[in-house]
C-alpha cells in the first residue's frame, strides 16, 4: 500500500532533555555532589537542529508555564525519571515538565531536601529563556515524599533559600500533592502504632522510619524537630493554590493526614484556592491517580493558576 497524506502539525513534538545539572553541593560527610533534573518540552525539531544547522522556521518561541515534578521514594533516592512517562501528558498540553533528583536521606538530612527542591525552582527561573518557560507561572507537584517536598515549597516560605541562583525566586504559583505525608508528628505516631501492633513489621524504631531517617539525630527529640517538616506550620498569606488528591486506602500515609492539611489551608481563610480529592479505593500510588478523570482535574487546576491567572 502506498498513500499521500496531509497530517498537519497540530501537535508540537515533544522533546526530552536529560542530565541537567542544577545544583553542585554535598552529602553528610562534605563530598561533592552534582543533582540533576531532566526537562521534557514542545521544543520542535531539535534533530534537524542537531542535524543539519536548521530551525523549524514554522515554529515561534512562545514562553509556557513550567512544572517541576519531584519524585517519591520514602527520601530513600528515587529515579528522577522512573514515572516520567505518567506526567508526559502535561508536556503535550503545552507545559514545561521538569523532573528532578534531590538528595536521599542517606545523604543529608531535612531540610535539605527542600533546599534542592528551591534551588531547581530557581534554576528553572534563571534558565527561562533556554528552556521557554514562563518565569511567573511556575507549578510543583509530588507523589508521596514528593508531594510533602512539594506541599512545602508552595508555603513559599524564605530561609530555605541557598545561594545557587540566589537572585531568583524560589516561589511557586500552584501545588500538587499527591499523599504526601504532611504531617511527619502524626505519620510517625502511625508507623509507632503500627510496629506496636505487628511484632513481624519491616522496622523495630522510629528511627528505622521514613521520616525518621529523614530527620536523624536523637530519636528522643524527633517529634520536637519534627515541627519544621509538618507544611501546615509555614501557612500564610503567600501559600500557593493546592490540590491534594489522597487515597481512602493508603496503606503507607494515612488519609486523615490529608483530611487535617486540608482543614488547615481551609481555616487560614484558602478554600477557594484549595482543592482535595479523595480517590475510592485508592492506595499508595495506585493506577487511580493516572486515570482520564483524574489527569483532567490536574490539568484544570494548573491551567486556572498558570495558564489562565496572573496570581
């Protein structure tokens, strides 16, 4: 079979730009580290480029709002790339898709997660022009310890800010979080419970948890320092629209953590700005959250506070 065909350009191609440096910095014990992100954008012929010298004359350079995807993991590392396929559809819809790697909680200790998470915000920002993106519509999102790291930055709160591209700002004008265990006080009064109950559960301490690991330190005086990573202590004025969609069956984060996030934004005078889905039958991750319908309200919500507003 042989046929002549008019497809049009309708849909820009996506490109995928992997290894990107944003931080230089260290671990625990002073060695040096390079963090990466990845960015995935409507970019046109970057082969023929590449190739030949040649730009796709055809295309314009339009500046698009970008979105910085921060991976989950426990804190434990996670694969900058692993779920990047699921978050594709952001690109297609004319967003800049970042997705970065940040340090490991056997790398260092909170809150240097979330000084890496500022710090690739600002870098997206003293990079707009390379990358086409918007500087003044920048949206996070994160699934589980992700979606805390997330959640946090969206406090748009200052003195988690590092010197790298320190003239830039590291605040965020939408938020995304998928489960993330906002309260690390109640997730570990879970994890207590939880090892009490079941003499067989993968940790003996709380220092073994997720959240314990991420903290360090004295296990005596975790819930007290515990305070600096639970996100509804830094609301005000200046938090960033939210969506937080959290499953009725999460095995891992419980929903009430959520429930209470949720009730916090409200009573801070946010409800407008804030919404919370709870998924049936959702667990920790489970294939509801890339659903159609669920992909749709993501889409809605960043395009009202990226797209559509000038917050």
């Amino acid at each position: 079979m042989k046929a002549y065909i008019d497809p049009g350009r309708r849909r820009p191609s996506i490109n995928f730009i992997d290894s990107i440096v944003y931080s230089e910095t260290t671990d625990l014990t002073g060695n040096p580290m390079k963090l990466e992100m990845s960015i995935m954008l409507q970019n046109g012929n970057s082969e023929m480029k590449a190739a030949a010298g040649i730009d796709d004359m055809s295309r314009k350079n339009v500046e698009k709002p970008a979105i910085l995807w921060v991976p989950g993991g426990g804190y434990r590392g996670a694969d900058k790339n692993l779920m990047v396929a699921e978050v594709a559809y952001l690109a297609e819809a004319g967003y800049v898709v970042a997705s970065m790697y940040y340090r490991s909680s056997a790398e260092e200790k909170y809150p240097s997660q979330l000084k890496d998470v500022k710090t690739a915000i600002r870098f997206l920002r003293a990079h707009a022009v390379e990358y086409e993106i918007d500087p003044e519509h920048i949206g996070i999102m994160g699934r589980s310890a992700g979606g805390h790291l997330s959640a946090m930055a969206g406090m748009n709160t200052k003195g988690y800010d590092t010197e790298e591209w320190g003239e830039f700002s590291s605040d965020v004008q939408a938020v995304y979080d998928m489960f993330g265990p906002v309260d690390f006080i109640e997730l570990m009064e879970a994890d207590e419970i939880a090892m009490k109950n079941n003499p067989n559960h993968r940790w003996k301490c709380i220092e073994d948890t997720h959240a314990g690991a991420l903290l360090g330190g004295n296990p005596k005086t975790m819930k007290e320092r515990a305070v600096e990573a639970c996100v509804a202590n830094f609301i005000t004025s200046k938090t960033a629209p939210m969506l937080i969609m959290h499953g009725d069956a999460d095995p891992l984060v419980p929903l009430s953590i959520s429930e209470c996030f949720y009730s916090r934004l409200c009573d801070a005078g946010l409800e407008t700005q804030t919404e919370f889905y709870v998924l049936k039958n959702g667990g920790h991750g489970t294939p509801e959250f890339f659903q159609p319908e669920t992909k749709e309200i993501v889409l809605r919500f960043f395009d009202k506070y990226l797209k559509n507003s000038k917050r």
